[in-house]
C-alpha cells in the first residue's frame, strides 16, 4: 500500500512524519489514542517536513488526478453483479482516500462521493420507473441486493473519511448517509407502486417468491420503518414484534381474524388436507 506521509494533529491536519516509521494503518490517529504511535525524533520530524511539503496534494491535482481514479473504481462497484469477480484493488482505493484525508480535501470527497452514489441511484430510479409495473418487486429487490451489496466494499475503504470527517465534522456516519440517500432518491419515489403490488402478491401466495418478498418487505423496513402504518399487515408478516403485545381482551378478534384467514386460503383452493387420515406409522 502507499506509504502516507502525515499524521493527524487535534484539529485532524497532517503534519510531517518519515515514510519509514509508520503503515497507513497507524496513521492519521488523534493524540490521545496512544502515546507511542507514530512517534519519530524532532530531528526525523524536520529533516521530512520539506520533502512532505514538496508533495502537497492541490485542488487541482485531487481534481484531475485522485478523484477520476475513484470515481471510476466507485462506479464499478456500484455497477458489478455481487457475483461478479472484483477486478479492482482496495488497497489502492483505501491508499488514495487516506492521502485525500491527510491533505485535507474531506470534504470536497465527501462531496464527490455523495453526488457520484446520488447520479448512479437516479439513474436506477429511471429504469425502475421505465420497466414493467409487474416487475417492479423484483427489480426493485436486485437494485436493493446490489446497492447494499456495493456499500459493504465503498464504507470500509472510505474509512478515513468517515472518521476524521464525517462522525468528527457532521456527527454522522457514512453507510447512514448513503442508505438513505437510496431512500431518498429510489425507494420514496416509488413506494406509492411498490406497497400495493406487495399487498396483491402477498394476497395471492406464490405469485412473487417468498424470498423476494421477504427482502423487500425487510428492506423496506430498514429503509424507513415510518412507512410500516401504510401497510401494517404486509409488514407485520415479516417484522417481528411490529404490533403491540397481544391483550386477552382480543382474544376473541383475533381468533375471528384467523378463521377469516382460513375461509379465504380454501376459497383459493388451499386445502387443509384430511385431516381423518392416521398417518402411515400408525397403518402398520
């Protein structure tokens, strides 16, 4: 990995440090996580501060030169079946973030890096919105699948990031950031489709896959729990505990609920099966 040539300081700038003394794993750490990381002699610390400064990273220089190479790795993640093979280094993803951080351009990646997830979800809205009304569970899952799946490789090599900037500048962190930005840009615009097609499936057993409709439901749920009341009974199949204990008082509505259920299952031609039959143990 490419050795950094900074340390944080309280104020979470990089001063000058030797390559030699540290991994960028030891790096870029408050004063107060431990006294002797990172330390060199002052004579060490003078003798690099020239050859540090020699190497500030520019706004251009980010611009033209570290933000094309992540965006171009971002976009491959974003884009990449989870079963596709990983043709990118993380650790030189992780390398050019840590050096982005260390010469305090947080921000402007910070930046970058939300209108770059913002432009890809838009896009995914679209061809949400373009696609068939009936497929719409499933494709809405796969996108769902996919993005969840790209954040578990983006927030840990934007770790740096996250921490001298997000938690320590904004008080927030980084995978809440861009889960609701799907929230925002994907899944709100269509939910008003979305919660009736999940009803009608859920209705007619079968006519989307169990799995299907448990990750969305649960999906959903992650997403923005505020959208369980626009459809209780969907989300209480699969979230547990969403509904208030049960009170003896209701015994009786409940139990009139589930013979409901029961009447309306037979009608659709799900058979309880005979139930006079001994099973074939006891035959013998």
């Amino acid at each position: 990995m490419e050795e950094m040539q900074g340390v944080e300081d309280d104020n979470h700038n990089c001063r000058a440090q030797a390559e030699s003394v540290c991994s960028p794993t030891q790096v870029c750490v408050d004063h107060d996580s431990s006294s002797d990381t990172c330390e060199s002699t002052s004579a060490l610390l003078l003798n690099s501060t020239a050859k540090f400064h020699l190497n500030v990273m520019t706004a251009e220089e980010y611009k033209t030169v570290y933000w094309p190479k992540l965006e171009r790795a971002i976009e491959h993640l974003l884009t990449q079946s989870p079963m596709d093979h990983i043709s990118i280094s993380y650790e030189q993803i992780y390398s050019q973030v840590y050096k982005c951080v260390c010469q305090q351009h947080s921000e402007l990646l910070y930046n970058d890096l939300m209108w770059k997830i913002r432009s890809h979800l838009e896009q995914v809205s679209s061809e949400l919105q373009a696609g068939p009304a009936e497929d719409l569970i499933e494709n809405f899952n796969r996108a769902l699948t996919r993005y969840t799946a790209a954040l578990h490789c983006i927030v840990p090599v934007f770790i740096y990031m996250n921490k001298f900037y997000i938690e320590t500048k904004l008080n927030r962190d980084l995978r809440d950031d861009l889960m609701k930005l799907f929230s925002d840009h994907v899944a709100e615009k269509h939910i008003g489709t979305l919660l009736p097609l999940l009803k009608k499936a859920h209705s007619m057993p079968f006519q989307v896959k169990p799995s299907t409709m448990e990750s969305v439901v649960k999906g959903l749920y992650a997403l923005r729990p505020d959208w369980v009341p626009l459809a209780p009974a969907l989300f209480s199949r699969f979230i547990p505990q969403i509904h208030p204990p049960a009170l003896e008082s209701q015994l009786l509505f409940y139990a009139d609920q589930d013979k409901k259920l029961q009447m309306e299952l037979h009608q659709k031609g799900f058979s309880r099966g005979d139930q006079s039959r001994k099973r074939a143990s006891e035959e013998s």
